[in-house]
C-alpha cells in the first residue's frame, strides 16, 4: 500500500518538474518550484529520512521560495523564447536519459538489505552510538561527532556565501537617494491588510518557539541546528513582510545579524580547540567534561548551537540585501 | 466493540475528508475565473483538513501524538484563511475585478 | 516486485536530465538557476533512495525495542549539509544575476552576448 502512494508522488515529481521547465512565466515556475520542494520533503519522509525531510521542507519550499521571489522582483517577469538550438538539446538529453537508465540496471533494488552501502560503516554508527555518545538520533550524532569536521566545513560554506551575497549586492547604487531612513508610512508591507497582520503577529512567537524546540531536541528526534536556523529565520521574513522592511531591520538590526554569523563558527571552531587544550585532538568532544559520554553530549549542544546561529543569521543578511535593493 | 465504532468512524471521516479535497481540486481545475476557483480551494483548507486531521485523531486515541495533531489543527486552520485573504486581497488591489453577473433591467 | 525496486531510480534519471535541460537549453538566467536547484533535488533523491531498508524506521535509536531495523543514517547526513550549501550557492547566484540586470539592463542569455560582441 505504500508502494502505490510512493510511486504515486514520485510520479508526481515527474510531472512538477516538467511543468516547471516548459513554463514561460517566471512567477509561477518559482511557485511551482516551491511545490516541487515540498514534494520531495514527502517522498524524502516516505523514505525513512525524516531529518531531511525537515530541512527540505524548511529550507527548500520556504526560504528559497522568497529568495527566487526577491530577485525575480528586481529582475524580469518573464522569460523570452530562445530562437534556435533547441533540438540538439533535447537529442542530448534524450540520449543521457537512455543511458542513466540503463546504468540502473545494476543497482540493487530498493531497501535491499545485502546492498554494499549498508555493510562497513552504517552498522558501526548505529551500533557503537549509544555506547560512545548516548543519544537517540543517530544522524544528529553522525552529523556533529563522528562526522563534525565537514559539518565545520558547510559552515564556513554558509558563511562565505553570506559575505558574497553582501560584497555583490552591498554596492552602493549610482542613482539613488540619500541613505536616511524614510518615515514609517501606513504603505510600507502590509500594514494596511488588517487581517495578516494580526495572524502573523499572533503565530510570529509560536513560530520561534518551534525553532527552538527543534534546535535543542536535535538529539532526541529529528531536528538539529540547520532547520532551527531556518525556521527562526522564516519566523523574521514573516515579521519583515508584515511589518515592512525599515521596522524589521530595526527590530533585528544588521549588527545582531553580523554578530551571529561571525559568533557561529567562531563557536564551533572554539569547541574544537579546546579540546586541542584540554588534551584531545581538534574536535574531539570527550575531553570536555568528566566523562566521556557527557563530553559528547556538551560538544554536541555547543556547536549545533553554532551552526543554528550561522544560519539564522546568513539567510536574514540574504533575505535583507534583497529586500532593501531598490529596483532601478 | 469500541475499538470497532472508532475504526469506522474514523474511516468515514478520511473518506469524506477526501472527497472534499478531490472536490476542491476539481473545482479549482473546472471553475472558470479566478475568485471562484480560489473559493473551492479554500475547501482543502478548511473542511478537508478538519474532517482529516480529525480522523487521524481518533486512531491515535489519547496520547502525546493526538495534542500534536490538535495544535497542527490550530495552526492550519489560523493560516489557511489567512492565506486565501491575502490572494483575493493581493488580486483585487492589482486590478482584477471579480465578474459581476449583468442584471436585465426590466422597462 | 522488480519493477518498482528500481522506479526511484528512473525517477531521478528524468529529473536529472529535466534540469540539466533547463541549464543547457533555456536563454533566462533565472529559469537556469531554477533547473540547477531541480538538478540538485533530483541527486538528493538517488542518495535518500539508497539508504532504504526493508522493513526499516528512521535512524532514531528507541530505548527498549531490540531487534528493530534502522535504515542507514550515512546518507542522510551527507544530503542533510547538502541542501543548505545548495541554497547558499543559490543565493549567491542570485544576487550575481541581480547585479548583471542592473548592469547590462537584460537576463537573457543571447542579448547579453549581443551587447559584449557590439562593446
């Protein structure tokens, strides 16, 4: 029975995905590519992978959602036809397809149990993580400790592409008006619809209270610092569309911003040097209380803490360079 | 014999909360300008999702499971509407004017 | 039933090349970083249908149920960093096209070509 209904969205996917490609309206390609991601957090949950099912559906059908609104309000709406070339393409991606799908052939089929993938180093995880580390959720304790050193690295990913975004769209622009803040009008957002503006002030901290819940029980079920990030940072993109811009930056100024995207990895990268201090090797979270298993569990609280931070922060800077871009 | 009555009242209430979400896409496909479909959508939002969620609820019984699902129930049923408000309100703001049936005058 | 064992995978296949075409064949830049987002969810959706097992829940160990199956939470953490370092390239191209439209006043690809061939 849940075969029918997997087989079911996927084909689905198939078709979102070909809707998405042939429309020429640039809006709803990017509705669509919000339902797109929402589908596939489905099929992601049908799966058994209910962590990136969360962070799909966080980051996917949400945040890049208002980021693709933001540009496609300083940009164009609509997309022109390109005059020649089309077939070769499509010979090439016909071609591709045939071949990919051949290729599949080999593979084993779904939910094998004696596939290669589940031999060597999936049973040592779910097997030695309740003795070394003593959580429930094992891809949180994969993420943070037995893995950390790349989970250091996509921080430092986030971080430096919230300082691109802010080197390319911090540029002053040639013609417009002096940077003083303009009085608060009745226009700015939505502060003349009545009725968003009281649901969304009522859901705002019930939407922040989820992002810490789901940040601090990342350790007992799905959750952790990347979706916490993001939902908290939804929770301020609602309270920016709401209130209008100038109040959201004034409410969470820059500089908050600034300093939690520069507290977050310095976090995570003090974590690590002290246990370089107290007598481990760099990242190694045992020498960081009395036992072991306690030390663990402090290291992974500490730079899930960080990493809910860097993203917070990085997707507000994001969120605000574009918003505050005036269009010329 | 509870268990039963629960089973097939919780059956009945996913079937029809179904066929008011099939009902509704239906609508949304078949109607032909744009407040009108966005009426039968707005049926997903609200008879759909009670008659589901509710559904749902009963076979879970009383457990940490069903205060959940009262509070999803909260929360969607708060920005369902919501949501619907602001698409006809967006769409009546930027020009589209809902058709109004012509009345023959009778002289 | 050996039909269905391997659908996930065709089904990656199609939405693979489908945004591989959008990036090859379509003249917006917009519409090409929307088919590499596409690309991108279609190999998250090889590697999560690869850690599936039979009869398997999610990785969350439960206290007090032996002898329960997990599915292999490896996979999982790799796409779990994966999402978040697509949406910050993403991001980033982003404001790259912005700041090509002010400056070059257009986002199709052909006219772009036109104004640096005529400069």
């Amino acid at each position: 029975m849940v075969i029918l209904f997997a087989v079911f969205l996927l084909t689905l996917l198939v078709f979102t995905a070909v809707a998405i490609i042939r429309t020429t309206n640039l809006f709803v390609a990017v509705m669509l590519s919000g339902i797109f991601s929402l589908l596939m957090a489905a099929n992601f949950f049908i799966l058994d992978a209910a962590d990136v099912a969360l962070t799909e559906a966080a980051v996917g059908a949400g945040i890049t959602t208002v980021l693709f609104l933001g540009a496609l309000a300083l940009t164009v709406e609509r997309e022109q036809t390109v005059p020649d070339g089309r077939w070769v393409s499509i010979s090439v991606v016909v071609l591709t397809t045939l071949v990919l799908i051949y290729a599949t052939f080999d593979k084993p089929r779904l939910g094998d149990p004696d596939a290669p993938v589940h031999q060597h180093v999936a049973p040592w995880y779910l097997g030695q993580t309740p003795e070394l580390i003593d959580i429930p959720n094992v891809v949180t304790a994969v993420l943070a400790s037995f893995r950390g050193y790349d989970t250091l690295g996509e921080v430092f990913v986030v971080f430096t592409a919230c300082i691109g975004v802010l080197f390319v769209l911090g540029a002053r622009q040639e013609n417009s008006q002096s940077l003083a803040t303009p009085p608060i009008s009745n226009t700015h957002g939505l502060r003349h619809h009545l009725i968003p503006r009281v649901v969304g002030r009522l859901l705002i901290p019930f939407i922040v209270l989820f992002g810490l819940y789901v940040q601090f029980h990342g350790e007992y079920g799905p959750g952790g610092g990347f979706q916490a990030g993001a939902i908290i940072a939804t929770a301020m993109i609602l309270s920016a569309l709401l209130e209008g811009e100038a109040q959201a930056l004034r409410a969470v100024p820059r500089s908050t911003l600034l300093g939690l995207i520069v507290v977050g990895p310095l976090l995570y990268g003090a974590v690590g040097l002290a246990g370089i201090i107290l007598g481990g090797n760099f990242l190694d979270y045992s020498v960081l209380a009395q036992s072991s298993v306690s030390g663990q569990q402090l290291g992974i609280l500490l730079i899930e803490a960080g990493v809910g931070m860097t993203v917070c922060g990085a997707l507000l800077l994001i969120f605000h360079a574009f918003a505050s871009r005036e269009k010329l | 014999m509870m268990e039963i009555v629960v089973d097939v009242l919780s059956w009945t209430l996913l079937a029809t909360g179904g066929a008011f979400v099939f009902i509704g896409g239906l609508g949304a496909l078949r109607l032909p300008n744009f407040y009108t479909r966005m009426h039968a959508a707005s049926l997903t939002d609200t008879m759909g999702t009670i008659l589901i969620l509710v559904g749902i609820m009963l076979q879970g019984g009383l457990s940490l499971a069903t205060v959940k699902l009262v509070a999803i129930l909260g929360f969607l049923l708060l920005t369902g509407p919501t949501a619907s408000y602001a698409l006809a309100n967006a769409a009546l703001l930027s020009g589209l004017k809902p058709e109004v049936p012509q009345l023959k005058r009778r002289d | 039933m050996e039909l269905f064992g391997l659908y996930n995978y065709w089904v990656f296949a199609i939405i693979l090349m489908t945004g591989f075409y959008a990036v090859i064949a379509k003249g917006n830049l917009i519409k090409k970083l929307i088919g590499l987002s596409i690309f991108q969810s279609a190999v998250f959706l090889l590697y999560i249908s690869m850690d599936k097992v039979d009869g398997g829940t999610a990785p969350i160990i439960q206290k007090g149920v032996i002898d329960q199956v997990y599915s292999n939470p490896l996979p999982q953490v790799l796409i779990l960093t994966a999402i978040v370092v697509g949406i910050s390239t993403t991001a980033l191209g982003l404001a790259i096209v912005v700041r090509i439209k002010e400056s070059y006043g257009t986002i199709e690809e052909h006219e772009i070509q036109e104004l640096e061939r005529n400069s």
